[in-house]
C-alpha cells in the first residue's frame, strides 16, 4: 500500500483551517480510555510477524508490552505503518536479555533495536517526565535552554503516554487483550484530523526543536491540521534548530523529504520559516526573482522526487542534495564565472563552497557528498556534443542521474529544451545512427615543428 499526501502543495494553505482553541493538554486534564478490540480495527494480520515476535515475547517474560506511536497511529488511519515500535517496562538491558539480536544505541535516548533480518523494532523503555532540573543520577539532562541533552528516566505507562511529542503518537495497542489506551485524547484528534503537541507547545519546542520538523512531517504525510496553539510558537523558535547536531538534522531531512510527500513538506517548511535553517543558502537563492520569476526548480525537483518514490522508482540522498543545494551553486558559478573563472573552474569552486557551508547546518556523508559534486560537474559535459565528448559521458557511471538533473533543468527553462532532447535521442540510437548524430570533433590543429637549422661547424663563415 502506497501513502499518498492528503493535500497537494497548491491547496494547502487553504487546507490550513485553524481549529478551535482546546488548552494545554497536560496530566489529568483528561481521563483516560481504554478501546476494547471490537470497537477499533487494529488487526494483528497488520502486524508485522517480528514487531508481534516482540510484544509476545515481553509478554511472556512477564513485562508489560504495547505496540505504541506511529505504528498505531497509521494502523487506526487505515494506513500502512512504516515501521513498529513497542514499549515496555523492562529496562533495555532486561530487553537485551531476552533477545538474540538485540543492541542498545542511543546516549541521549537509550533504547534496544531487536533486528530480524532486514526489518528493525525499535523498543523503548516508559520514560518520565522531566521536572526540568539537571539530574545526572537519574540520568536526564537539560541545557540552559530547557533543550533535552538525556531522556533516560524510566517510568509508567502513563508518564511514558505524556512525554510523547504529539497525542496521536501517544497510543498504545495493548498485547495482552489488543485493546488501545488513550491518556492524552489522540483518538479524538485522530478523528478529528489534528495534530497537537502535548503539553506547553514553546516547552516542548525548546525541549526538542526537531518537534518542528516532526510537526511538519506529519501535517504534510497525514494531511492533518496543526493545531494553533501547537503552531504558534513554529515561526519563531526555528533559530533553535542551530542547536541540534547536523547529523541529527541530516536524518531528518531524509525523512522529510523521502518520505513521499517532499512538495508538501518543502512549502510547510518555508510557510513556518524553518526551512532557512536546514538550507540557509537555498533560502537566500530563493528569495530572489530570475528576469522577474521565482525560481520553481527546487519545487519542481521535489515534485518529481514524489512522483518516483510513488512509482517505487529509486531517489538517492545524493540527487536529492544536488537538488536541494542547485540554486545557490548555480548563482555562484556565475557570479565566479563574470569576476573571471572558466565555467569549469568556476562550478568546482562553487560546488566546494556551497558543499561547505550545508554541512554546517545538517551534515552529509561524504558517500552522497562525491555523486552530489558530480551530478553538478556533469551538467556542463551535456554541452560538449562533438567527436567522442558525448560517448565518454554516456559511459560515465553519474550519466543517469546527471541526464535526470538535466531534464528538471531543462523543465524549468533553466537548461536549453533541445540539449535535453538531445540526449535523449542520442542514448536512443543504434551506434550508425548516433555516430550519424554526432559531428565529428573539429581537426585538431597541428602543431609546425620548425626544422631547426643545423648548426654551421666552427670556423665556416
Ligand atoms: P514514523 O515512524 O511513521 O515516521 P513515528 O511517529 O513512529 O512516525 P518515530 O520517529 O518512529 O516516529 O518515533 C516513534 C514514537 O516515539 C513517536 O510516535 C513518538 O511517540 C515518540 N517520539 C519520537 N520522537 C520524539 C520526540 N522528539 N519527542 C517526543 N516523542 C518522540
Ligand atoms: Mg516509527
């Protein structure tokens, strides 16, 4: 089953519908609820075998164990989740313990990732709330600025419930009777279409900035509403994300973009002014007209990014990257270019530099960082179509993904229309028709050799 986006990035802002005011949702503000099986449609047939290998095996262990956050919440949407997490009482260590292949990871949230085959679950022991202060024994942290630096106070199942970031990932499918608890009122705001932070939003925010990324995500996947109270405080606090290490931040960005609904997410995210944190030198491309038109290739890009992945065609980080970062590499190569660069020194320089630069805002490996460059590079070899020029380019391994950049190139008018189709024909030919296609390399000059005059023996004159 494919995710579809709920909206489309030309109806969202009208899809924006402020919601009625509800308050802080915050402990006993709201009773909670159980939902027995008849009465909800979680089936375990929509469970996967090793997420319910998991929750069976805690159980009998004689833990509490739920299935809990996007797993029930996309299962009560009708939706296929994208993966399962549970959560339990047991420690990580006693999680450890039952499992054979089983690693604790994370400082800051330590949790146990229980590996079959290729599929991960992700168990998470209940957390507490935190009471703010700096409590290195119970192992919880905070920054001066209220940012969570450690979240490893264990606690209930109903502390577990308020900690979460939004309600509706705050639900739990009960293993032993398949029933789902609600202690924050998620089912209602997934009935209702809304997402809400739980607690103090701007708290919440400053606890965990990424909760903006999160918030965007969701709206964006599900098509639901971000409730004012939980948007507020959005376009403000996005100079908080400067806080969070890059490669956290280079995680996100693949979930916010690979996720299917990029168009979506990248209009939300420039809608709350964050998306100027994540790509600083986009965003400044961006604010400026082209010979008085807004420049559409980056949306453009993420549109077709939608179309492959919903047609299960691959999308590299690389090529997303390259993407992403375009503008401001294409605007430097000029500007290098008319103070005097060669068109090839010039996209080298400016491919460095703005390569530089988004690494201090979200990391990236260099193992996308290389294809990235080079799809940027090859974009000026599509202009050289004599002799073996063209042939050498077909052959290199970039070519496809660089010939994929060029036709969203040419799609905006920012490349010429024929040199895209161009190349399209010419991987279409047999070897007679494209040698028939391309002309040939203009003569080489040769080089004269002047004959040198022979030296006259000493003494002749
Ligand atoms: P999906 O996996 O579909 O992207 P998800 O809601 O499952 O969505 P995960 O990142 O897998 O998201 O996190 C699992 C659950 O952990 C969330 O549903 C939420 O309850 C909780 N969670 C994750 N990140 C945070 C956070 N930054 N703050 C508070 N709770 C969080
Ligand atoms: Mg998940």
């Amino acid at each position: 089953m494919r995710q579809r986006c709920y909206y489309t990035h030309k109806r969202f802002r009208d899809k924006l519908i402020r919601v009625n005011n509800q308050g802080d949702i915050a402990p006993g503000s709201i009773q909670p609820v159980t939902i027995p099986r008849p009465e909800h449609n979680i089936s375990r047939a929509n469970i996967s075998s090793a997420a319910l290998k998991v929750l069976y095996k805690l159980k009998e262990a004689g833990y509490q164990s739920y299935l809990v956050g996007g797993g029930v919440r996309d299962l009560l949407l009708g939706r296929e989740p994208k993966d399962f997490d549970v959560g339990t009482d047991a420690t990580p260590e006693q999680v450890r313990s039952l499992f054979r292949s089983c690693r604790l990871i994370g400082r800051r949230f330590r949790l146990a990732h229980v590996r079959f085959g290729r599929e991960i679950i992700e168990v998470a022991t209940f957390r507490a709330m935190h009471n703010g202060e700096s409590d290195a024994a119970a192992d919880s942290a905070q920054s001066d600025e209220g940012r969570i630096l450690r979240d490893n106070v264990f606690g209930t199942l109903e502390e577990d419930a308020w900690r979460r970031d939004f309600t509706i990932n705050a639900l739990y499918y009960d293993i032993k009777d398949f029933s789902v608890v609600d202690y924050v009122g998620g089912l209602e705001d997934l009935r209702s279409g809304v997402l809400k932070l739980i607690g103090d939003p701007e708290q919440r925010y400053r606890e965990d900035p990424v909760r903006m990324l999160r918030a965007v995500r969701f709206a964006a996947k599900l098509g639901f509403r971000i409730h004012p109270d939980t948007e507020a405080p959005m376009h403000e606090l996005g100079p908080l994300l400067a806080d969070i290490p890059a490669a956290r931040l280079f995680e996100e960005v693949l979930k916010l973009f690979l996720g299917g609904c990029a168009l979506t997410t990248f209009e939300l995210l420039r809608h709350y002014d964050l998306f100027r944190h994540l790509f600083p030198l986009t965003e400044e491309a961006l604010s400026h007209e082209e010979e008085g038109f807004p420049i559409t290739f980056v949306a453009r890009a993420l549109e077709n990014t939608d179309t492959r992945l919903a047609a299960d065609k691959p999308v590299t980080p690389a090529f997303l990257y390259a993407a992403l970062l375009w503008e401001p590499v294409r605007l430097r190569t000029r500007e290098l270019v008319e103070q005097g660069a060669s068109p090839l020194e010039a996209a080298q320089i400016a491919g460095n530099e703005v390569t530089a630069a988004q690494v201090q805002a979200t990391s990236l490996p260099k193992r996308f960082s290389f294809p990235m460059r080079e799809i940027w590079l090859l974009q000026q070899r599509f202009e050289r179509r004599r002799g073996k020029a063209p042939y050498r380019l077909l052959e290199h391994p970039r070519f496809r993904a660089a010939y994929d950049f060029l036709l969203l190139r040419a799609e905006v008018g920012e490349a010429p229309a024929e040199l895209a189709g161009w190349w399209t024909d010419f991987q279409q030919l047999n070897p007679v028709e494209q040698a028939q296609k391309v002309e040939p390399a203009p003569a080489r000059k040769r080089r004269r050799r002047r004959r040198r005059k022979k030296a006259a023996p000493a003494g002749d004159a």
